[in-house]
C-alpha cells in the first residue's frame, strides 16, 4: 500500500505555509488511499521548543487533517540513525570532518551555491582513516560528511517535473551528523523513509535541492528499489517574496485558533492556495476530499497579503 508522511518539525508553531503543504498532502493521501504517518522530526536539539510537538497535533487536528499512524519521535530512533551512518563510513561513502564552521567559509577556494550557501570544499575528504583517528589528530570530535560522487542526479517530480542535478558540484560533501552525535536532517529522513517503507513524499519546493542528496544516501545504503514519489509544492512567501516566516506577522495556526477563527475560514484560505474554488466555506479538511487537483495548483510561490489575515481575522 502506498504510504505517506506529515513530518513537522516541532522548531516552532505551524504556520499558514506549513498547513497548505500539510492539507495538500492530506488530500493526495485520502483521495488515492495511501496510509498516513505522522512523525515528528526532533533531532534538531537546541532549536526544538517543548510542547511545540503537541501544538503542531493540536493543529493538524483542528483542521481534521488525520493521519493513521503515528507519532513516530525521531529522537526516540537514535540507534537506527547511528548504524546507519557507521555503515556509510565503513563502506567509503562517509568520512569524518574536523573543520569549523568558520574554516569553511573562509576556506579561499570555497565556491558558493546558487542560494548563496557555501560548497564545502573537501578539506578532509581522504585526509583521516577513521572519526577516532580525526578526533586524536584535531583534538575535538569530527562531524561526518557524505562523500558526493561525481556525476548527475536526475530525478522527476510529480509537480515540476524533470529535475537535474550535478551534486558535488552544484552542493557538496553534506554533512550526515554533527560533530555532537546528532544525525542531521538528510540522514535521519532518509532511513526513516526507507524504514516505514514510505512510498509518496510531497513537501515544499524550499527542499528540492534535498532530494538529489537523499537519493545518494538511498543508492549509497543499498535501498534504491525503495526510491519514493516526490512532489515539491511552491513556497506560500510573504509580499516581499521571503519565505512565510515571524516577520510577516503572526500567521501560525495556533494564532488564529486562540482569537476563535473559525478553521473553516483557514481552510478556505489554504483551499484557494492549493487551486480549489469553492461555494461555501469547509467545516473540515474531509470536505475538501474529492476536490484537489494537483494540476491545478498555482506554479509560482503563494503570495501571503495582510489583507488574508484581516479577513481571516475578520477585521
Ligand atoms: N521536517 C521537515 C520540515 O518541517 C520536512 C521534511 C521532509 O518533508 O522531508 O521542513
């Protein structure tokens, strides 16, 4: 059976833009019968705000977005993360790196990105035999990298397309977990995905460059029947073209919830930004059920205007 996942990361509440790719997921999943799983994506120690984790199913609730099984806590799957990333060293796909964040960016021969992110420039590639070896030698312990072979990645998403991208040119050897033990997010959603044999991935289009990453950590694990279905949606962004975050207000659903919005009003919001045009407003996501079509979607960003918010605030 096909299976999908809601994965928030409980870093802080969900918003306007996190509730459209939530409810568009959703409806993908209830209207081709795939099985929904919730996993909260708490690795992210020092960024992670208690209870935000509740508040996020609070959230998805309100809007009767469901899901079948689940919550599954990332923290709680250490062990997985851990032998998956001894595997990528001993097998040669993975190596210790002791440089600074400060190190890469200064490095004189670090090219950028095309957002501007610095491309690590392979410092450490082949330079230790093991991360106890990195550790003796720099005095501190190493974070681990993928080693990103040469070559293209090519790929098809079910919303834009045919995609392509040339890895270690275009992004670099990414790290797979930190230098205090913790996985990073790529490794971390890679195995679980692999494990709960989660077949369809939709999320934002701000992830895209993180698929060509996943799918060399699947080929690298041994798991390349496993590839899942991507689709990337536009970002929902503010006027000023940013991604929908605190400077354009306060849009988190928990926001609205507490001055007693309606959640039909929301959801008639998100409808509208998923190319659903309705006559009456939802009393629940279930109402919606029936009515999305991908191809209908918007293929630029969502624009968020403080005119939605006064309307959904009612002022
Ligand atoms: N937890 C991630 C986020 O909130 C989503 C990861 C994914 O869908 O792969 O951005």
């Amino acid at each position: 059976m096909p299976i999908t996942r809601l994965a928030p990361s409980p870093t802080g509440a969900l918003h306007l833009g996190n509730a459209r790719t939530f409810l568009a997921n959703w409806l993908l999943a209830r209207q081709n019968r795939w099985r929904i799983l919730l996993r909260i994506e708490d690795l992210d120690g020092p960024r992670v705000k208690k209870g935000a984790d509740q508040q996020a199913i609070d959230d998805l609730c309100w809007l009767g977005i469901d899901w079948d099984q689940g919550p599954f806590y990332q923290s709680s799957r250490l062990p997985m993360y851990q032998a998956a990333i001894r595997r990528l060293i001993d097998s040669r796909h993975a190596y210790p790196c002791v440089c600074t964040r400060s190190e890469v960016n200064t490095a004189a021969s670090a090219p950028h990105a095309e957002d501007g992110a610095t491309i690590y420039p392979e410092t450490c590639r082949g330079r230790f035999a093991n991360p106890q070896q990195a550790a003796t030698a720099a005095g501190r312990e190493p974070a681990i990298r993928f080693l990103v072979p040469d070559g293209i990645v090519p790929f098809t998403d079910a919303f834009c397309g045919q995609q392509q991208f040339e890895p270690r040119r275009q992004l670099g050897d990414f790290v797979i977990a930190k230098a205090d033990g913790t996985p990073a997010y790529q490794l971390a959603v890679v195995v679980d995905d692999a494990q709960m044999q989660v077949s369809h991935i939709v999320r934002a289009d701000d992830l895209m460059d993180s698929t060509p990453r996943q799918i060399l950590l699947y080929e690298a694990l041994g798991l390349r029947e496993q590839l899942p279905w991507h689709c990337h949606l536009p970002l929902v962004v503010g006027p000023d073209g940013r991604r929908l975050a605190k400077r354009h207000g306060d849009t988190r659903l928990a926001s609205y919830r507490q001055q007693g919005v309606p959640a039909g009003r929301v959801l008639s919001l998100l409808a509208r930004w998923c190319g659903i045009s309705l006559a009456h407003e939802p009393k629940a996501a279930s109402d919606l059920v029936g009515k999305f079509d991908l191809s209908a979607m918007s293929r630029q960003a969502i624009v968020f205007r403080d005119e939605e918010d006064r309307w959904l605030r009612g002022r």
